[in-house]
C-alpha cells in the first residue's frame, strides 16, 4: 500500500494569502517572506500567492523575491493598466479586468472595475490586485478546500483564475436581463415618460461591459493558440472553454444592445405617437372653433344693420346657428376620417 502523504499546515503569516506544494505532497498555508524566497530559490513544488499591491511591502515582494521584469510589476501596479498577455524570458503575465456591479451606490447601473495581474512562472503563480476581488476570494476558497489542485501545475491554476474572473459576468448578464424585462414592461405595458434616461443608461452599460470584455476576447485567443512554454496544449484546451464562455458573453451584450436600440426606437416611436394624438385633438377644438370665431367676429363689427340684431330671440338663434356649423363641421371631419 503506498504511504500516505503527510500535511504540514504552518500557521498563516500576517497579510499574505498562498498555498504551497512540495515535491513529496506537503501543504504549507499562506508561507511567509523567507519561506517565499526559499521556494522560489529551490524551484520545487508549485506555489500559488496573492498579493495586494496596495500595501507597499506585498508589493515588493514582486520584485525582490520573485525578481519580475520592472515593466512586468509596472502594469500589475497600475490600477488602470490595458488587459494585456505578455512573455517574459521567465514567466507570463495577463492582465485581466474584473467586473461587478457598486452596491454602496444609489445608482443600479454603476460598475465597479479592478486589474487582476496573473503571473505565471515554471513552478508558481503570482495574484496581484490592488483592491478586494471576489475572485480571488473564490480561489483562495477553492484551494484551500482542495489544495491538490496545485498538482495540476501553473496553468491550471491561472486557468481556474481567468475562469472565475470570465464567469463573474454572468451575474452581470442576469441582472441586465432584469434590467431589460423591467425597461420594456414600462415602455410598452404603462408608458413611463421618464424612462428616457434609464434607457440610456442600460444601453451605456451594456456598451462599457462590451468595451471591457473586447480586449479580454483577444487576450485569451491568444493564451488558447499561441503556444507558450508555459502554457502546455493540453492546459490551452481547458482555455479554449473559457474562451468560448467570453463568445457567449459578447453575444449575448450584443443581443441585448440591439434589444435597447429597438427598445429606445419604440419608446421614442410611442412618443410622437402621443405627441401626433394631442395635436390631432388640437387641431380638431381649434376647427370646431372656427364657426364660434367667424359669427362672433362678424356680429363685433360696428355697422349699424346687421341682421338679427334687434330681434328679441337674436342671440339665441346665432349660437344655435354656430353649433349648427360645428356640427356639420364635425360629421364632415368624421366623413372624411380625418378623426
């Protein structure tokens, strides 16, 4: 019977979040500083560590134990940094965007993006974010429940990184469906006037989602067919499905862009409907006017023989003549269906 293999759990160092594998099967839980700088030197095992590189000596830890290129740790440091795949001598780095929705705002619509910098070495692979990712938190959960993942080697465990930074868009998706349904139940059930402005704002969400995952798109067709020493073909197969999880994505934004750019067609066509209703209604009290206008205007001349003026039911005759006109008026504007 083979020997069973032994877990070594040290305890957790202050601020640093990783999981080790040993050559012989050990697990050493978030390793510290000199613990890191031993590994890398050894260059055994498979390490995977998060850094957060808002906290300056994380940060450093990019640089003088991992001994990363500068423009390397330039781009994981900068919040703002283009999603990128670039290929180092030693290690890879891809830097993807993550996207959620802001809870603490008033606004339903405001998305939250953070960078999250993957680098992927012969033995490890390096996290870093400069603000909390559910992502990662995910991973952590993930290893730490099931740290014989890391047998699988570097590429699978940043596989399993962009798969969960590509998967958070689908809650995104799901609430954009909500988003939609509610928009075209007010548009074309009760007519809202005032949604104008949502409508504007759905549609700039979808097109700032689409404007994210663009470049993503292009970063992992290039991780699933442009080979790489550090991504094997049979890890690329397991990017090829997140790959096609990101085509579902973009077409499912592009369906529902078209979607808002009907949506906002019908709202706007609805809108000069009523607009054309109104004015027909005015332009049908201003015709039946017209009788009222002409007779009153004639009878306010100052001539001194105007007919009926001294009969004693006079008054009474000329108002009956003008409703008389506005009637006939209107029987012919219902003749003629222009009412």
């Amino acid at each position: 019977m083979p020997k069973k293999r032994s877990r070594t759990i040290a305890p957790p160092s202050a601020g640093l979040t990783g999981i080790y594998r040993s050559p012989a099967g050990d697990i050493q839980s978030d390793p510290s500083p000199a613990d890191l700088r031993r590994i890398v030197e050894a260059g055994e095992g498979m390490l995977w560590l998060d850094l957060d590189v808002s906290d300056p000596a994380q940060a450093s830890l990019l640089a003088d134990v991992f001994h990363f290129h500068p423009l390397a740790i330039e781009d994981a440091l900068n919040p703002v940094s283009r999603v990128k795949v670039n290929e180092y001598p030693d290690f890879l780095i891809v830097i993807a965007r993550v996207v959620g929705f802001v809870e603490h705002t008033p606004d339903p619509y405001d998305l939250d993006t953070t960078n999250l910098a993957i680098f992927v070495t012969a033995n490890a692979v390096v996290t870093a974010h400069s603000q909390p990712s559910p992502v990662v938190k995910q991973l952590t959960d993930r290893l730490r429940a099931n740290p014989d993942l890391l047998e699988r080697g570097p590429a699978r465990i940043a596989h399993q990184s962009l798969d969960l930074a590509v998967d958070a868009y689908f809650p995104l998706l799901d609430q954009l469906d909500e988003f939609v349904d509610e928009i075209e139940q007010r548009v074309f059930g009760q007519f809202d006037e005032a949604l104008l402005q949502e409508i504007f704002q759905v549609k700039r969400l979808v097109i700032s989602l689409r404007r994210y995952l663009a470049p993503q798109r292009d970063v992992l067709s290039q991780l699933t067919n442009r080979p790489t020493r550090f991504l094997p073909p049979d890890a690329q197969l397991y990017y090829r499905d997140v790959y096609d999880h990101m085509l579902r994505i973009t077409d499912s934004l592009d369906s529902y862009r078209d979607l808002m750019s009907s949506t906002l067609d019908s709202y706007l066509t609805q809108v000069s409907n009523r607009l054309g209703t109104v004015s027909k209604g005015l332009a049908v009290v201003g015709a039946l006017s017209i009788p009222f206008v002409a007779i009153a205007g004639v009878y306010g001349m100052n001539f001194e023989h105007i007919p009926l003026a001294h009969h004693p039911y006079g008054f009474e005759i000329l108002v009956g003549i003008q409703f008389l006109m506005a009637v006939v008026l209107l029987a012919i504007m219902r003749r003629k269906h222009m009412i």
